[in-house]
C-alpha cells in the first residue's frame, strides 16, 4: 500500500487560508463572501478566520472627494498639534527664562526705566527748548505793529524751534506707545506664566528642601 504523497502533502499545507469577509449593508442585511464584498464598500467589513475570529478590517472605500476630506481632515489635525507642541516649546522657553514672577518683573522694569530715562532726556530739551522759544517770542513781540520789519534770522530761530519741538513731541509719543507695547508684551507673559509658575513651585520647593 503507498503510503501518501510528500508533494501533495506540501502543497496541502502550503494552501492560503480562506478568509471570510462579513459586513451589515445598507438595508440591515449581514452579508457574508470570501472576497470583498460590493455591496459594503462604503463601510467597514470584518475579514474573519475559518474559526469566526476577527482577523482583521478592512475600511471603507473613498471616493477622491472623501479622500480629499479626509486628508484635509488628517493635515489640519497635524498642523494643530505641531502648533500645540510650539507652544508648549515657547512655554518651556519662557519659563527658563523668566522662572518665577520676581525675575519677570525686574525685567519689566529694567525695559521700562529705559524708555523712561529716555524720555527724561526728551523732556529736558522739550523745557530748554520752550525757555528758547519765550525768548524768541518776546524778541519778536517788538515788531507786533510790523512784523515783516523782523529779522529773518529771528524768523528762521523760531521756526527751526517749532519744527524742534514738534520732533520732540512725536518721539515722546513713540516712547508712550513703546511703554504700552512693553506693558502689554509683559502682561500677557505674566498670564501664559502664572500657571506654570504655579505647576513649578511644589518641584521647586522640594528641590530647596533637600541637603546639600
């Protein structure tokens, strides 16, 4: 009697499983076929095992609009979570550099007592200008009755003083709205970094509580 064939016997085992594809269509009918089936494309099939066990899914087929969504859908996601991470990187950044409220506002006050001494320079030329200017004035106030018998020299002095102090009041206009800028700039810091300097203290406390 032969006994069995060793190449029939490979071939045998060497066979694909069946799979088994399984789906609830439209009309709420549980469909079953051992290849994809048609009529569930657009919905999720389960492809079992010979025993009944999920072996794995097999998603929806997209149209080009829905895969178009759907990678529009993919990338927006993506974006919002790389502007997440910038944040908490310039979040890390700021803390590092501002690590608790006591070196935030020196730093406030460092910016601002530098646009202040500024301007204290302007309004010192602004007062010195005005003595300059009275003086003018009053030289000017002997030709009231003729003013066109006044020397040009004196004219152009007192132009040259208006223009002088028309410049001045515009750069103590552009020194209120950097201190503004610089308030605002601090202040919103102030606000990112309350929180976490409030998150950071217990570490930090405990830090300082350990021996040397």
């Amino acid at each position: 009697m032969l006994g069995p064939d060793p190449a029939l016997a490979q071939a045998q085992t060497q066979l694909p499983t069946p799979e088994i594809y399984t789906c609830i269509d439209a009309r709420g009918r549980k469909l079953t076929s051992d290849r994809p089936i048609a009529e569930c494309r657009d919905r999720e099939q389960k492809i079992l095992n010979p025993s009944g066990t999920v072996k794995a899914r097999l998603g929806p087929t997209l149209t080009a609009k829905e895969r178009s969504e759907l990678e529009a859908k993919a990338k927006a996601e993506q974006a919002q979570q790389a502007a997440l991470e910038e944040e908490k990187r310039r979040d890390r950044a700021l803390l590092v550099r501002y690590p608790t409220p006591a070196v935030h506002q020196k730093e406030r006050l460092e910016a601002l007592g530098h646009i202040n001494r500024v301007k204290q320079t302007a309004i010192t030329q602004v007062s010195d200008l005005l003595t300059q200017k009275a003086k003018l004035v009053d030289e000017m106030a002997f030709y009231e009755k003729d003013p066109a018998k006044a020397p040009q020299k004196l004219k152009r002095q007192i132009d040259e003083v208006n223009q002088t102090l028309a410049a001045q009041g515009r750069f103590l206009a552009d020194k209120d709205a950097e201190t503004a800028r610089i308030n605002a700039r601090f202040d919103a810091e102030q606000q990112r970094l309350a929180p976490l300097w409030h998150m950071a203290a217990p570490a930090a406390a405990a830090s300082a509580a350990q021996p040397d």
